[in-house]
C-alpha cells in the first residue's frame, strides 16, 4: 500500500472509530490492552536480535499498563436496563369451580 492509501485507511478507521459508540469504554480499554499484548508479542517474537525483541516489549507493556490503569480509573459501569417486553403477559388462567 502506497502512502495515500494508508493515510485515507487511517483517517476511516478513525472516523469509523469516533462513530461507535456501543462499546463501553471500560471494555475497549481493556480488550486493546489485550490486543496490544498478544499481537506484540507475536511480532516480537519473529525478530532475530533479541535486545529489539526485549524494547518492544517493554514498550508494549508499558502502553497496556497505561490502557489498564485507565479502565481502573473510570467510575463503575451503570447496568444495562432492558426495554420492556412489547408483547404484553397472557392473563391468568381461571380455575373451573
């Protein structure tokens, strides 16, 4: 991918990025420190010299430590509260006497 292509990639990723909202912030922060741990130490694994290996690493860590502390850091999440059913409750079933 040439330049311009990646920048246009970027700048939707973002735009596409800003528009959801649906994720709680809580879980985005925790789920990239999660993403950023196992996609670095795939990388990290791959090169050859083992002191690059180890920067990368301690990069990585300290950036999900960050992400981390800031998911502890929000106040606790507010339950979901369900809609009400739009189908309304069959009435009771009157007993024969």
């Amino acid at each position: 991918m040439s330049a311009p292509e990646l920048d246009h990639l970027a700048d939707s990723i973002t735009a596409l990025a800003g528009a959801r909202n649906r994720i709680p912030l809580h879980t985005l922060l925790r789920e990239t420190a999660l993403n950023v741990l196992i996609l670095s130490r795939i990388a990290s694994n791959r090169l050859p010299d083992k002191l690059r290996k180890e920067d990368i690493e301690t990069a990585a860590d300290n950036l999900i430590t960050q992400l981390r502390h800031a998911a502890w850091e929000l106040p606790p999440p507010t339950p979901e509260i369900s809609p009400p059913d739009p189908a309304p409750a069959p009435p009771p079933e009157s007993s024969p006497t």
